[in-house]
C-alpha cells in the first residue's frame, strides 16, 4: 500500500511523525503545496504573507525535497490549492493514508475539509499532534476546559507532571524504486510571485530557511559560541544574531522541533553548564507550547476583537495613526525604529514587539487585530498561534492577568541606553 505525507508546518525529516508513520508502508509520497491564497490581501489590508517569510518558506521546501531525496523519498510541489491537486494524486498512487500533521485554526480546518470531500471516503487521514514540546495526551489536565488562563500555572504544572517525549531519528532510506524525478517539481520565488531582494546588513536574522539551516544555528548557539549559557542575560537584547537563539523563524514552519531543542539543552546542561539561562529556552519553548493550547482551547475567539475575554474596549480606526505606525513616523523614535527593523528585515526582538504592540494597543488604542494582521504579515518567524495569542495578552484581551502598559520612553532607556540600536534603524539603509 501506498502512502501520501501531506507536508505543512512540519518540514524536516528529523523527529517528524507524519513521515516516521508514513515510512512504514512500502512505498511513501510527500506533497506540498504553496497556496495562491496565502499572497493575497487579507481582512485587514495586507497581504497575508510578504516577501520576508514567503522567501524563507520557498528555502526550507526546496531544502526539505532535497533531504527527502536522500531517503528516496520524492516531493512534489505545487502552487496550487491542495483541493486542486491532492484528489488526483491520492487516486494515481493508490494511496491508502494520508499523514499530516494536526491544525486547527479556521484557514487550516477549512482546506482539510474540502479536500477530505473530493476524494473516496476509504481513504485514512492521520493526523498528529506533532508541534507541541508537551504533547496533548500527555498534559496534566483533564481536558482543555481546565486549561488555566494564565501561564505561570500552566507551566509549573507541565514542569512538574509532563514528560518531553523522545524525539525521533531520520528514518530510513526506501527502496531507490520509490523515487521519480521530481525535480522540474518546484516553483521558482518568481514564479510565486515573490520579489528578489537582498538582506539588509543591518539585520539581526540574516539566515536561510531549511532543517539543515536550523541544526546549523543550534550547533553555532549552543556549542561553537555556547551563548546558550548565557541565554537569559541577553535575550532582551535588540543588536546582532547573538543576542537570542533566533529559532522561531525554523520552529515556526516546523524545520526543527521543540523537542529537538529540548534534548539538545539537556545534553549542553550535562556536557556543558546547568544554570538559569540554560533553563529559560525551555521556558521559552513552554510559552510557546501555550498560545499553541490556549489557540487549541478558544479556537477562533483569538481573532475576535474581544479577544479569548470577551473584553470590550472603545477600539479606534484612523488611516493616518495606521501609517505614521508601520512607516515608523510615530513620536516615539524607540517604536519608530523597531517599525523601520520589521520593514526592512521581517524581523523584530522580543522586547521591540512588545512595545510597539503596547503603543499600538495602549496608547493609541487602535484595534490590535490590525496590528496582528500587519505582523503576520511581515514577521519571518510568524505563527499564527504566538502572534494572536501575544497581540491579546498585550493588548489586554488575553492571558495577562495584570494588563500591563508598556512605558516606551523608560522601555528605551533600559534596553537601549546608548541609543545603539535607535541609531542604527532611523537613518538611511545599509546596503
């Protein structure tokens, strides 16, 4: 019997589920497919994925086909909708199960249903849970309604009760007979509409997308420069590759694995040093784990304007507000040049996001879904669940229990004293 790997955010050959099941038939498939509907404009006036992620997405399939030939495994790629290509390819190969990995948000809910009505009802789709650090079945809650509103609870309880599971090995090659040329297969960046242009110098995630790219930055981070060790020291800062583990961008389309990282730390934490910043990626990852379950528990309530509380607030809507905001012509120079920085790179730290969130949200009161909507759109490293589940919690309809307000100008003094990173961003690009 045959089998068909339904590629999605879960591109990588190593501890990946879908394929370890999918290998255990004799003849396996993958398929991807860049769908037309991800370039066009969305509900709030931007295109739904820019040139920054749309690049970095093109790099990590053209990778993934090129690891997956290694196992004699083909994949085909397509710039179609997956209702438009996968009912023939299920037919011509005789293809008995579908293996993906599990989404649930509206867009994802939506593709899988049609497609499961245009092909024949014998046909098995399994999917997994294959992007949590925690798995679902193996959380310390009854079920998803017990699911506390706020983190702290959340992650002393999995810390204390939950179990990281193995992650898995590359598996093994198939029979060479498994593999046809597929190589005419993939869709050049033209093709899909994509620009070229050239990474701006100046950014703080210079990297390519690609499994192999994403165990090269974990090798640099943990082991060459062993920044690792001093992860929780840095990770607020706002200049250089260094400063964090930048892996949200390859952990964002599943080019690496939660659970990857987590053993890796354990290994660093035995071969290296144990101490408190080794400790805060797998807090990191835990935080992640958790906008992924709140997104699980509320479904599509994290798009509404009342967030997961049905809080209301007087949102507002002004044009020019919106403009001065993304141009990065605001009053505030410390906004205006983490704006600038995700303009130009598709980048942003951790710090700069929240503050120009709280900006947006708190002091200009604009409705924060437009925010979101603007970052998913430029964001290299956008996942659907952190970029909601984040613009709720600092726009106060979220899982922040204190509802916290960015002071911007002490914000700038604390993490930007010398005025370093503000100099850099408010002047003309660096080419």
């Amino acid at each position: 019997m045959s089998s068909l790997i339904w590629f999605g955010n879960n591109l990588r050959i190593r501890d990946n589920l879908s394929l370890h099941k999918a290998c255990k038939h004799e003849k396996v498939v993958g398929v991807f497919c860049f769908d037309p509907r991800w370039y066009q404009t969305g509900d709030f006036g931007f295109v739904k994925t820019g040139k920054f992620r749309a690049k970095f997405l093109w790099q990590t399939v053209k990778e993934l086909k090129t690891n997956l030939k290694a196992l004699n495994i083909p994949l085909l790629v397509f710039h179609e909708m997956p209702e438009a290509v996968l009912p023939d390819l299920i037919a011509e190969y005789a293809i008995s199960t579908v293996y993906m990995q599990q989404e649930w948000t509206r867009d994802e809910r939506e593709v899988l249903q049609t497609v499961k009505s245009k092909v024949n009802a014998s046909v098995r789709f399994e999917a997994d849970y294959d992007q949590f650090l925690f798995h679902p079945e193996d959380l310390p809650y009854p079920s998803l309604e017990t699911l506390p509103n706020v983190f702290t609870a959340f992650r002393k309880k999995c810390e204390k009760y939950s179990l990281v599971r193995p992650a898995l090995p590359i598996p093994k090659p198939k029979h060479r007979e498994n593999l046809r040329d597929t190589d005419k297969d993939m869709p050049t960046l033209t093709e899909l509409g994509i620009p070229e242009f050239n990474t701006d110098t100046r950014s703080a995630f210079p990297f390519s997308g690609g499994e192999n790219q994403a165990k090269k930055r974990l090798d640099h981070y943990f082991w060459e420069t062993q920044k690792l060790a001093y992860y929780k020291r840095t990770r607020n800062g706002m200049v250089g590759t260094d400063y964090s583990s930048k892996f949200s961008a390859w952990l964002a389309n599943g080019a690496i694995s939660p659970r990857t990282i987590y053993w890796e730390i354990q290994r660093f934490e035995k071969e290296i040093r144990k101490n408190q910043d080794t400790y805060w990626l797998i807090f990191e990852l835990i935080w992640r784990d958790y906008f992924k379950y709140i997104s699980l528990k509320y479904q599509d309530r994290i798009f509404s304007l009342d967030g997961i509380l049905q809080k209301k607030y007087p949102w507002k809507r002004d044009e020019q507000v919106k403009n001065d905001w993304i141009q990065g012509t605001t009053p505030m120079p410390f906004v205006n040049a983490n704006m600038i920085e995700l303009a130009d790179t598709g980048w942003m730290s951790n710090r700069g996001r929240q503050n120009v969130a709280s900006y947006w949200a708190k002091e200009l009161e604009q409705d924060w879904r437009i925010g979101a909507a603007y970052f998913e759109s430029m964001l290299i490293d956008y996942d659907v669940h952190s970029n909601w589940g984040n613009w709720m919690y600092n726009s106060g309809v979220g899982n922040d229990p204190r509802d916290r307000r960015f002071n911007i100008t002490r914000q700038a003094e604390m993490y930007d004293p010398k005025g370093t990173f503000q100099k850099l961003w408010l002047q003309q690009p660096l080419f």
